[in-house]
C-alpha cells in the first residue's frame, strides 16, 4: 500500500483483544512494507558500518605503500558511500510511507466503529478520549509499527559487525562481542520505571484533553453562568498535571540516554586500551586497530534504535489499548441482520413500551424523563443501548434487518444534533429520496434568518448554498443550529422520522410554523415527535405519554389535557398541589393562549 493508494478499501478486522495484539495486527497487514523497509535498512547500515572496514584497510594499505590496495580500497569506499546514500533515501521512504498507511489504517478502523456504534459510542467512551485516540494516539501507533524494521535492521547490523570483527581481529572482536550485548540490553531494567511514567502521562494528557474538549463545547453555555474561571482553573490544574507527569518521565528517558552514551563510550575505552597494548606488542597493525575502533564507533548509531524502539513501544502501548479498547465496542444487536435488504412501510411499533405510531400519520411522544425519552427515540430507531425485543415497522423487527437498511427506514434527531463544517450545500448533501428540495425543506425549518446570517457572516457567497458553517456550527444560535438540523433531516425524507425535542431552542411563533410546515412536508410520511411542547402536541394526529416506560394514555391533545392529570402534569409543568387547584377556567384560558399563537403564526 502506497500513499497515494489511501484510504484502503476495506481496513480490515482488527485483533483488538489487547493493545500489543493490535499492535502485532497492524504489523502482520503491513508485512510488504515492512520487508522493504527492513531490505533498504540493512543497506543503509551495513554500509555506515562498513566504512571503518575500508577506512582501516586504507591506513594499512598506506603503511604497506601499496597503491594498488589503496585504489581498491578507494573504490570500496565508494561503493559503500553509494549504498549508504541509495539506503538512507529509501529507508527514509518507506519508514515514513509505514507511518502514515499504519496510521491511516487505525484512522478508518476507528471511523468505521464510529458509524457503526453510532449514538452508542459516546456513551461508553468519553467524546474527548475519542478525539485523543483519533489524532494523538494515531501518530504514536504509527511510529512503532515503522520503527519495528528499522530496530530489526539496526539489531542485525549489530550481530553482522559484532561476527566481522571477531573474523577479522579475533583479540579486539572478542571484547567487542562481549561488550555488545551489555550496552544493548542494559537499559532493560530501566524500561518498565520508564513505561510506568509514560503510561500515566498519556493518561492525564487525555484527561486534560477531555477537558479541554468538554469546555470548549460547552463555552457559549459556561459564559452564561459565569462558569469560565472555574473551568480554567480545572484546566490549568489538568495541565499542570501533565506537565509534572512529562517532567518524570522525561528524566527516565534521560536516564535511559545517558546509559546509551556511557556504555558505548566505556566500550570504546575498553577497545582502545586493550588495542594499543596489542599494538605494542605487534599483535595487531595500525590499519586493524584503526578498523576496530572505527567500527565500535559507528556502532553508536545503530545502537541507538535499541533506545528508539523502547520509546516507541512504551509511548504506543497505552495508546493501542485505547485503540483496542474503542475498536472492541460492539453494538448490543447484530448489524448484518438476517433478512434481506429492504426498506419496510408501515405502522411503527415498541412492544417494549407498546407505543404505536401509525402509518402516514404525525405521532406525538410525552414523556417526563428527558432521558428515557433519549433511549426510546434511539430504540425506534433500531439503537437500542440494550438489547431487547426489536422494534417493528410494518411488522418487520428492525433488528432482523442489515443495519444500513434500517437506517435507511429510519431516521432518529437527537435533541443535540451535530453540524459538520463546510459550506451549507455540503451540509444539506445527504443521502435522501430526492422528493423534498432544499429550498423546502429550509422553509419548513424556518431557516430564513439562518441563511442571511449565514451570508453575512461569509464573504463572498452571494448563495446562501454557499455560505460556509463553522465548526459544529458555533458562530450560530442554539435555534439555528437546531432549525438547519431539522432542515437536514427533512430533505432525506425517510419513511419514517423521529425528531426528540426539535424546537426546545426556538420561541413559540417560529414554533408554531414550524408545526405547520413539519406537517405539511411530513404529509403521508410517518412522523415520530418526541415533545412536550402544547404547540407542537396540537399539531399531531395522536399523542401518546409513555409512564413509567409504558404507553399510560393516547389520544388528542386537548381531551388528555382535560382527561389525564398526568398528560397535564408534564405539558404545563405544574406540581402535585398545583393540579388540585387546577379547574376549568384555567384550562380555558390556556387552550385560548394557544389559539392566539397559532393565529398570529
């Protein structure tokens, strides 16, 4: 796989069991790259090390007088010179092109979990954490899947110059061989200190990042309560945190430095001592010691992927098993399903809570836990955060349908709806029937003053189309996020659509219309609400309050208003002893407050 060749067609089914499985997955998929980047290391290397060889048969051939030897030596040096250029550029290559396919890979794994769990996904795991393992976490991965034929590289160079020397000046190779594995396994008792700090690093950076995450999201509301210093000051604490967890670990990773330079540099002592009393006593030639030192010299600079590689595992390690740990997550129903792909019509039915919400018509929703209305909008949707008896549309359990087909049959807006950046026409380029254009469906939502802010607020888009969106929508109002939402979701036009809570954000009249156009779009198409505004409830062909996670009463508006205490304890928001003096007149006046609305809308 090659740069270009990105993304991959199919990722792949990731061994996410543990973080070093992942690790060793991820490997395993890339083993191409992996031989030619361990194929162009060993060229770069082993070239690099053989340079003191030819230096010190160069210095002989000069003692010797021998040009013939020299003018072979020469072209030697040469030959070495062009496979440590050719080997380094290539190296460089394919090092880097193993990085970025090994954390693209990650990147499609971990987006392809995210459409696949949907809404469940950040109930299990923190949206911050998310993020963190999705940038950050990526780029550590990456690096050591490609630093791991580097190393392997690296570590056979090692062996070949270690076995040269003994071959070729047995009394220095000998104490070059011993000394070898001592400088590269020395920092071994060092390693698991080291991943220990590293480890709680990563966690507090991606706790720190979680708050910065939640604070930025939640700036327009925490400036309304005068909330900004507080989370600052959590923030600062956060950082702080991590600062002093960096600065520890970055002393063990200092130590770890220092070994590499000391042991390396007792070695060479050790090689020169004993070389020049071999030298005295004629055991040995100049050019043979000049070969051996040279050549432990050198050494320094494979040796140090030995350090690399611990760095790279340890830095990697916590942030595969995050990986692991997201790519793990499972939906609680089974995505492929076990019927044919279609797309069923008709009534839509919780046997759960026995809501009904009939074919073609508007269904209205009450319920007064805001969060069990949440998790049954998701289950008519086939997103159970448990798994139960499916819901069933046209008699057809959803469940039993693949997933896409189901999503396809029906459409769930949450009452915290996303915008992605980008121009509006990009937002609104959504798959759909092709049956409710654009510009009816802005109509419907009462998106007008949302376009002409969007337009001033963009230089240069004459077309509201073109008008650009920002991050999640932040430079609009709650209300006009919340109406370009709706707008969104009405030009799918799927057979049936379940919208939780659409107009909590917006005033009555704008809500009013918004009813009018919501049913006059949604005309034959079945509309689910989740509600308990009296201006939308009007609207509705039907209202059902689900009590206690059951079905307690259905019918119009105004007769549960009159009929169900309950239905009116919700709906008006009145407490226990505010129901008992509740009479007829107060209901009158109320119903009359409504008219007057919906005739001014």
């Amino acid at each position: 796989m090659q740069i270009q060749d990105l993304p991959y067609p199919d990722p792949g089914v990731p061994d996410a069991r543990s973080g070093p499985r992942f690790l060793w997955w991820l490997w395993r998929n890339q083993l191409g790259g992996q031989l030619k980047s361990l194929a162009w290391g060993l060229l770069h290397f082993v070239s690099v090390s053989a340079l003191p060889f030819c230096v010190g048969l160069a210095v002989q051939a000069a003692v010797d007088r021998s040009g013939t030897r020299l003018a072979l030596t020469g072209c030697l040096m040469l030959l070495c010179g062009t496979g440590l250029a050719v080997g380094d550029t290539f190296l460089h290559r394919t090092a880097v092109t193993n990085w970025i396919t090994a954390a693209a890979r990650v990147q499609q794994l971990l987006a392809r979990k995210a459409a696949h769990l949907g809404s469940a996904l950040t109930r299990r795991v923190a949206a911050g954490e998310v993020v963190s393992v999705s940038t950050a976490d990526v780029e550590k991965i990456g690096w050591f899947v490609e630093a791991v034929s580097r190393f392997t590289a690296a570590a056979v160079t090692v062996v070949i110059v270690g076995v040269g020397l003994v071959v070729y000046q047995p009394a220095l190779g000998v104490v070059v061989a011993v000394g070898l594995p001592v400088v590269a396994l020395a920092v071994l008792p060092l390693l698991p200190r080291a991943t220990r700090r590293a480890d709680v690093q990563r966690e507090k950076a991606g706790r720190a990042t979680e708050l910065a995450t939640d604070t930025v999201a939640g700036l327009r509301v925490l400036r309304g309560i005068g909330g900004e210093e507080l989370f600052l000051d959590r923030y600062r604490r956060a950082s702080q945190e991590v600062r002093h967890a960096a600065v520890r670990s970055a002393r063990m990773w200092s130590l770890i430095s220092a070994v590499q330079v000391l042991l390396p540099g007792l070695l060479l002592i050790a090689v020169v001592w004993r070389g020049i009393g071999l030298a005295r006593e004629g055991r040995i030639g100049v050019g043979e010691l000049v070969t051996v030192y040279s050549a432990v010299m050198i050494l320094n600079y494979p040796l140090r992927h030995f350090e690399e590689i611990a760095m790279a595992y340890s830095f990697s390690r916590p942030s595969a098993r995050r990986a692991a740990r997201v790519l793990s997550l499972e939906r609680p129903t089974d995505t492929g399903g076990t019927r044919e792909a279609e797309v069923p019509g008709g009534d839509l039915y919780d046997p759960v809570t026995g809501l009904l919400a009939p074919a073609g018509r508007f269904t209205a929703v009450v319920c007064g836990d805001p969060d069990a209305a949440g998790r049954l909008a998701e289950r008519l949707g086939g997103h159970p955060a448990e798994p139960d008896r499916s819901v069933l549309l046209g008699g057809v359990p959803l469940d039993d349908l693949p997933l896409d087909s189901a999503r396809t049959a029906v459409l769930v807006q949450d009452k915290d709806p996303v915008l992605l950046s980008g121009t509006l026409r990009e937002l609104l380029d959504v798959p759909s029937s092709g049956a409710v254009p654009a510009a009816d469906a802005l109509a419907a939502a009462q998106c007008e003053d949302v376009l002409d802010a969007l337009v001033q607020g963009s230089l240069g888009a004459a077309d509201p189309l073109d008008a650009r969106i920002t991050e999640r929508g932040r430079s609009l109002s709650g209300g006009q996020r919340q109406r370009l939402a709706l707008a969104r979701s009405l030009i799918t036009d799927p057979e049936v659509l379940v919208l939780d809570e659409p107009t909590s954000a917006v005033d009555s009249h704008t809500e009013a219309r918004i009813a009018d156009g919501l049913r006059r779009l949604r005309s034959m198409r079945t509309t689910v609400v989740f509600t308990s505004s009296p201006l939308l409830l009007d609207r509705a062909d039907q209202v059902a309050l689900v009590h206690d996670g059951r079905v307690a009463a259905v019918g119009p508006h105004r007769e549960l208003i009159d009929d169900e205490p309950r239905y009116r304890a919700v709906v008006t928001r009145e407490t226990d002893e505010e129901l008992g003096a509740v009479d007829d007149g107060m209901l009158l006046d109320t119903l009359q407050e409504l008219e007057e609305i919906e005739e001014s809308a």
